[in-house]
C-alpha cells in the first residue's frame, strides 16, 4: 500500500507540474522535451488553499472514522473540477486571442497564452511572427473588452551566430 502511495504522489505531482505555465521534463531521460500546458498558474491559491483546509480538516479526525474519508474525496474532486475548469478557460481564452489577431490581419507563427500569477482569470499572450513579437492581456471577467495587442520588432538580423561546440 505504500509503494501505490508513494507512487501516486510522485506520479501525480509530475503530472500538477504539466499543468503550470513552467512545466516539467516528464519524459526525461528518453527526451528534454519541456511539457507544459499553461494551464495553472504554479501558485494559484484558489487551487491550493480549499485543498489545503480540507485535506487539514481530516487531521482532526481519527484515521477510521468515515467522514475523514469524505472529506478526503471531497478535497480531491474539487481540486480535479477546478483543474478541468482551468482546461476549459484556457481553450476559450487561446480563442480569444486567436481571434483577436485574425480580426487584426495579425498572421503569427506561434501563440502562446498563460495565466498570470496566482489566479486562473488575468491571462497574458505572446504570439510572434518573423518579424514581430505581439504581447496582450485578457481578463476572463471582463469578456466583451476588445483585446490590444502591442508590437515589438524582433531583430533577428541583429543576432550574432556563433557556434554552439566552442
């Protein structure tokens, strides 16, 4: 039993670290490949905090007694809501943003969008093209503000190559 414990623990912290905006080398060592899904802030207290009491609430109660349980489970599946909620909001705001470039006649390479610190509402995107890198906010509460993006030109004749054996 405490092999599958231990296990878990492990198991499911690597996969809490996929989530965040930082992300974890799951695959090491077959692959550095970073995993990140951008999804939770890595300190998001409307993650942490009802986890954290609930699963503290358990503490004053003796290890058999059935309410320790549901209490435990309780914790447990309003974390995961919150989790997949985090997964949801994330696709909506991707396609604001998305949106937001397309109405701009903005053409990108690449969009990368995360949470701000500490709440899964104020999100910030980076998108970039050849030329230009374009960076904005998005708050979830506030749906029907247009979003503004600003430009940055990204100089890449600028960049000095240099040979990454030396």
């Amino acid at each position: 039993l405490w092999y599958l414990f231990w296990f878990l623990a492990l198991f499911t912290h690597a996969l809490l670290d996929c989530c965040t905006t930082y992300g974890t080398q799951f695959f090491l060592p077959f692959t550095n490949y970073q995993v990140a899904f951008n999804n939770i802030s890595v300190i998001d207290p409307l993650y942490t905090l009802p986890f954290l009491f609930i699963l503290a609430g358990c503490l004053f109660y003796n290890r058999n007694n059935p309410l320790r349980r549901k209490i435990l489970w309780t914790s447990v599946i309003m974390s995961s809501i919150y989790m997949v909620a985090t997964f949801a909001i994330k696709f909506q705001v991707h396609q604001k943003f998305r949106e937001s470039l397309t109405s701009k006649n903005i053409r990108i390479n690449k969009l990368n969008t995360t949470p701000t610190i500490l709440n899964a509402v104020l999100w910030s995107a980076i998108a970039y093209n050849d030329s230009m890198i374009y960076v904005s906010e998005y708050s979830y509460l506030k749906k029907n503000e247009k979003i503004e993006w600003i430009g940055y030109k990204r100089n890449l004749d600028k960049l000095i190559t240099y040979d990454s054996d030396a």
